[in-house]
C-alpha cells in the first residue's frame, strides 16, 4: 500500500477459517512518515486482553529508538492510568516522564516523577524492579499517544520526543455509546412451525467491536400482566452488524414478543434499543 509522507491510516488484519471462524489482529496507526524512521523489525509485547485503562509492562524503548507499531487499546474513560515496571540498577531511578500526544503528535510533558530507591534484593543477579505509575486526564474523546522516559544515574531511557514521534503506546479514549435502532420487524407464516421475524436494525460508532450485535426476546403474557417474563436470546452470541436476521419465535411461550438489539463498541461502551409495540 502506498501511502503519501503525510496520510495516516488505522490499520487492521482480519482472518478466518473454512469453518466460518474469525480473528482479528490489534489496530495500529500508521503514517507515510514513519518510512523515514523504519528500522529491524523488533516484535512486540503481548497485547491486553480486552479494552483497560492500564498497561503492565517492561519499558519499551523511548521515542528515536527501533520499535514496532504500538498496538491500540481502547477505554471508555477520560483517566487513562499507565502502569510500567521499570528494570533499574541498584541506585534506581532519579527521574521518571509522561509525554503526552494527541494525533497530530505534538508532544507536550505531562506529568513527572521523583526519585524511586530500587528494592532489596538477596541475589546479585536478579533484576530489580520498579513499578511507575502515571495518570492523564484526556480533555475530550480520540486518540492519544503516549511516551514514558525512565532516568536513572545512567542517564535517560531515551531522548524527548519531537513532534511527528511515534508513541509508545497508543490508546483511543472513546466515551460515547453507539447508535442503534430497529429499523422494522415483519412477521411471517412459516407453516406448522408458527412464524418467522425479519428483524432490520441500524447500528453505527466510531470504535464498533468487530462482533458488536446482541438480540433478545420478551415473552408478553396478556393472561399473567403481573408477570414480566426475562429477556432471551434470540441468537447465541454476539454476531455481525448485517443489519438484518431472521427469527423463528418460538411457539408455546407466547404470541406477542418484544424484541431488543443491543450494539457494543471496542471501548466497552453498550446502547440498546427495543421494540415499544408487542409483535404479534
């Protein structure tokens, strides 16, 4: 893919299998820029499971150095907590850095920290480790970039970071709820077997999860008012935003039903939306 020295792109690989199985990788952002910065392919860390708000790890290389792209978490907050293990030498660390970025990569100093002793240790061997916590509060929801510089009597982890620099980590502060709406709802004959409901729905967000579509039944008892029967599923699992599924209803439990479609994004962020009218 050709990409121009100033177009970004989020970037993902989806893949599946004969038996209709689906995987997705980690997004990352990348520019025609970092071209200029390629270097040795070095792997990188094992990403979260799922969307956090912090991140444990050894300390990458700081901003300059050889790294692959960053994998992309995303949270449903505005206070993104970092958290990192810091492998230091018997002084530990004098210093420690947040650089904070939004997408344009304009970097700014965001927060700092004092001296840190390293810990005890019985064995001479044995690396000693200091964890270092940083909070930032994003202003608003995108992206943000972040860069963590460690100090210690053997000087800084690496240098200050220019405006273009890629972060460290990358992180998508998203606190808004996805849209969706049943479109229609048209019932069917299906012969001995009662009916079928073709249930259309429209579910859009910046961030959707790539299986984001949950849909549920309400059973209407007209003789038991008092009785509020539980929602079920009409599928199994979450499945795709293909706006539209077909539904046997089931026969004895009732013949009015609500239906409910819940839509969720990569932040962890849900909306839901059901059916005022009883279908019948």
């Amino acid at each position: 893919w050709q990409l121009k020295t100033n177009d970004r792109m989020q970037v993902r690989i989806v893949a599946t299998d004969r038996a209709g199985n689906r995987t997705e990788s980690d997004s990352v952002f990348v520019s025609g820029k970092d071209a200029e910065k390629s270097g040795d392919f070095v792997p990188k860390t094992p990403p979260l499971n799922g969307a956090s708000s912090s991140r444990e790890t050894d300390v990458r290389p700081a901003a300059g150095s050889k790294v692959a792209q960053p994998s992309l978490h995303y949270i449903n907050t505005k206070k993104v907590s970092l958290k990192v293990n810091a492998t230091v030498g018997p002084s530990g660390l004098t210093k420690s850095y947040l650089y904070a970025a939004d997408d344009k990569l304009v970097w700014v100093k965001s927060k700092e920290n004092g001296p840190q002793a390293a810990p005890e240790t019985t064995a001479p061997d044995k690396p000693r480790v200091v964890p270092v916590d940083f909070e930032y509060e994003a202003k608003e929801d995108g992206l943000f970039n972040f860069i963590i510089i460690m100090v210690s009597h053997a000087g800084p982890s690496g240098r200050v970071p220019k405006t273009g620099d890629p972060g460290q980590i990358q992180v998508m502060v998203d606190t808004t709820k996805p849209v969706v709406e049943i479109i229609s709802t048209r019932v069917a004959t299906n012969g001995d077997r009662g009916a079928v409901v073709d249930i259309r729905w429209k579910a859009t967000d910046a961030n959707i999860a790539p299986v984001p579509i949950k849909l549920e039944y309400q059973a209407i008892r007209r003789n038991r008012p008092g009785d509020v029967a539980e929602w079920k599923a009409i599928t199994p699992d979450w499945i795709d935003n293909t706006g539209q599924h077909t539904w046997s209803a089931p026969t004895g439990e009732a013949y009015e039903f609500l239906i409910r479609v819940t839509c969720k994004d990569r932040a962890g962020n849900e909306n839901k939306f059901e059916t005022v009218k009883p279908i019948n």
